[in-house]
C-alpha cells in the first residue's frame, strides 16, 4: 500500500485538533485527521452539551485563521465577571466597558464549535479527514514519520513530517510515541445544565465559590445560564439524578438570587475532573497539544483557551519551517514548540490550581483574607489588569496569533 503524503498528521479531531487542522490548511499546510468518533455522532466527546467560555486569546486566534466571524451567530459575550465565596462578604466585580473593552470573552455552544470547525474543514481541499478512524501503527524515520488509521474505510497509510497527538486527555497517541505524562486526581465531578432564571443575565457571569465547591454561572443565548458545578463526586451524582425543582433549590441555596429565581433547568451530565501534565512536549517527530498534553480544572475556564495558544503556536511554526523550505518536523521545530510553549501552560496550570487550593482552605480566617483579595482585586487598577490579562490569555510568552492586533 503507498502512503499518502502529507506535511502534519494529526490524532484526533476534536476542539484542537480540529482546530489545529483550519489554522494549518489557513497557512496552505496539507493535513491530515485522525478522529475515531464522526462529529454527528451522538456520542462525540468534544462537540458535546457543554458551553465553552472563549478568552480574548481564541477570538484573536479564530480571527487570525477567518473562523470568528462563522460563529458570530452562536456566542454570547460576557460584559461583567463576578466572583464571590458563599458566606464571604468581599466581592470582586470585572466591567468590560471600564477595562475599555467590547467584552471579556465569549460562550460558545461545543457542538457550534465544532459545526463550524468542520464546515471549514470539509471545504479546505488541503484537509482531509478520516473519520470513524484510529491511528494504529506509527513508525519514525530520519525524514518523516508514517501512520497507519484505520477504520469503517479499511487501513490508510499516511506519512508526513511531523504528527500531532491531539487525542485527548488519555491520548493513546502519546502513550505509542513514549511521551510519560502525569496524572492528576482533582476529586470531583463537574455537573453541567442549563438554568432559565427569572432575570436576564445581561451578558453577567458568575464564579462562586461555593461551600462544595466552585460554580461558574456563565451567560448563553435567549437569557439562559449555562451552570458548571464542580462537587465531590458523590455530590455531583446526587445533583445530577435528583429531581429538577430539588437540584434547583441546592443551586439558589449555594448561589443565591443574583439572577433571581431559578425556574427550569436541561438534562444534567457529569464529567469526572482529572489533570493532565505532560513533562515533554515534542520529540522525535511527534508534539503533544491540547488536552494530551495538559488538561486542567475547568475552575477558571482555561483549558480550550490555552490549548488553542498550542495549536496556534504549532501552525506559526509549521508554517514559517514550510516558507523557509525547512522541515517542520524535525528536532529544531519542535525545541522551539516545547520551548515557546512551556511559560503559558505552566503560568496557566498554576493561576488555575491556585484558585482550587485557595478557595478550598477551610477556616474563618482564609475565608477572611479572601473576601479581602477579592475585594482589594476589583479596587487595585494593576492587579485588576493583570488578572484581567492573565484570564484572557495574553500575557506574553504566547504565539502571535493570540495577542490583540
Ligand atoms: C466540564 C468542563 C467544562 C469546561 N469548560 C471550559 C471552558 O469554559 N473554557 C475552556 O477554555 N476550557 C474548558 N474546558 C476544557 C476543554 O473542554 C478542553 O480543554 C478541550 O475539550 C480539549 O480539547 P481536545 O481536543 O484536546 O480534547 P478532547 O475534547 O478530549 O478531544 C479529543 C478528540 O480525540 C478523539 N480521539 C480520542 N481517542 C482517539 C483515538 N485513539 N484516535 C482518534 N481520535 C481519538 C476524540 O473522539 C475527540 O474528538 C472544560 C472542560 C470540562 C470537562
């Protein structure tokens, strides 16, 4: 069987993946997917019931590469962040319009991301995706690399020079390749469903922080609420099978009447939390992005948003080896990919368990010092902009794409 040629292969078609393979085709890179589950599957894990919260990083990436304006129909921006602790007085308030801003990110239905990631991909003549399909061969040469996807269609081999393991948080890709990852247990459950409250929430989103633990209330379309709570798992099963009017007496309890009454609430799912950290990020003709690499508590809504900053870094590199005539795959390429990207994930890594540990002392003097950094952090401009600019992924080092133009 000859092999098809190609420039980046990549495992697996999800939110990064699929998002990697537009930004490669957008710079005139020829790519290949590897995804075992067809985006119209019921069961696809990516383009899922959840809403993602966009930062200011993906909008200037999805910019950068023509996909913002297609899912301009599908987002809800975010004009005001709250955050609060139950039972704490202090209170931090973030206002786009005194930041000088239109918004402070975005909600984005997962399955409209996904629409418009392969609507994109379908029409792009350098992409080809093979779908329901698993890598399960791959061999390293000095020159390229060569994979074997197998699937509904029978075995395909293809070979290109560099492959990206973009399979999710338990890629088998890595583990073929021999990256070693760390894994961590976070001890919860997030329940997600979507609330109709009483009162529109005017583009507010919430972080509470919660007696069991950190909920974020964030704003979607036609005034609804989409809920991310995450609980010990016990708790999280209990929330997510009991009656609606019972789940929503516990949520206005831990939450309170900010939107003011909770009415109705979707089906609820539950997502068991576990970290991801991969101590090498490329090597030998291989590089980890997105969730493979590092995935992380959705506490503070950072993991699509960094993971996006990997495939944008990945693309300005594939791109400017291709332009040069230079080998995108080979070991100089992917030095300055794991070089490039190391800042950015472990500052994101620790700004996201920071915020779990520290709301998780108990006690009433953390809860005192916090309601005092929350208040101090809505009143102090410089550190108001910096977490601000810390949140919407800009802090520099990240890849061109990512910063605001
Ligand atoms: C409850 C929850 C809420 C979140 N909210 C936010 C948020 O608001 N903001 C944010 O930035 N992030 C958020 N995240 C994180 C975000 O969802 C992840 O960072 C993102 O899904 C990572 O995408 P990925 O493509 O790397 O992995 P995945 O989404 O896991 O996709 C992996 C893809 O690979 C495919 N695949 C798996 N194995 C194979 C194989 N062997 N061969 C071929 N294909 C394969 C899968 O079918 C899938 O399509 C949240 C996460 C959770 C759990």
């Amino acid at each position: 069987m000859s092999a098809r040629e190609y420039d980046v292969i990549i495992a697996g078609g999800g939110l990064v993946g699929g998002a990697l393979a537009c930004g490669l085709a957008h710079v005139g890179a020829r790519v290949a997917v590897i995804e075992a589950i067809p985006p119209s599957h019921a069961e696809q894990p990516s383009f899922d019931e959840r809403t993602t919260a966009l930062a200011p990083s993906t909008r200037n990436i999805f910019t950068a590469w023509g996909l913002w304006s297609d899912l301009a129909g599908a987002i809800t921006p975010i004009r005001h962040i709250h955050c609060s602790e139950q039972g704490v007085l202090g209170c931090t308030h973030l206002d786009a319009e005194a930041e000088g801003t239109d918004a402070l990110g975005w909600l984005a239905p997962n399955r409209a991301l996904g629409a418009t990631l392969n609507r994109r991909l379908a029409a792009t003549a350098g992409a080809d995706v093979y779908t329901p399909a698993e890598l399960t061969s791959l061999e390293r040469r000095a020159q390229n690399i060569t994979v074997t996807a197998s699937g509904a269609q029978g075995e395909h081999l293809l070979r290109g020079s560099l492959l990206v393991a973009a399979d999710g948080a338990r890629s088998r890709t890595r583990d073929m390749a021999g990256f070693s990852v760390a894994m961590q247990d976070y001890r919860q459950s997030a329940v997600i469903t979507n609330v109709t409250p009483s009162r529109h929430h005017d583009g507010w989103a919430y972080e509470r922080f919660t007696r069991s633990g950190p909920m974020a209330v964030l704003p979607i379309s036609e005034g609804h609420s989409t809920v991310v709570w995450s609980l010990s798992h016990t708790a999280a099963a209990e929330r997510a099978s009991e009656p609606d009017e019972v789940f929503l007496a516990q949520m206005q309890k831990a939450f309170g009447y900010r939107l003011g009454r909770l009415k109705e609430c979707t089906q609820r799912h539950v997502y068991p939390l576990h970290g991801v950290h991969a101590p090498r990020l490329a090597g030998e003709r291989v590089a980890l992005a997105g969730n493979a690499a590092h995935a992380l508590h959705p506490v503070a809504g950072q993991g699509l948003n960094l993971s996006l900053r990997d495939a944008a870094e990945l693309v300005e590199i594939v791109h400017s080896a291709l332009s040069a005539g230079e080998d995108p795959g080979a070991e100089p390429a992917l030095a300055r990919y794991s070089q490039r990207r190391r800042a950015d994930i472990e500052r994101t890594r620790a700004f996201t368990n920071s915020l779990l540990r520290g709301f998780a002392i108990p006690g009433r003097f953390p809860r005192a010092v916090r309601g005092g950094a929350l208040f101090t952090l809505s009143r102090c401009g410089p550190a108001r902009r910096a977490f601000i600019r810390l949140a919407a992924g800009e802090m520099a080092p990240v890849p061109k794409a990512a910063c605001q133009k």
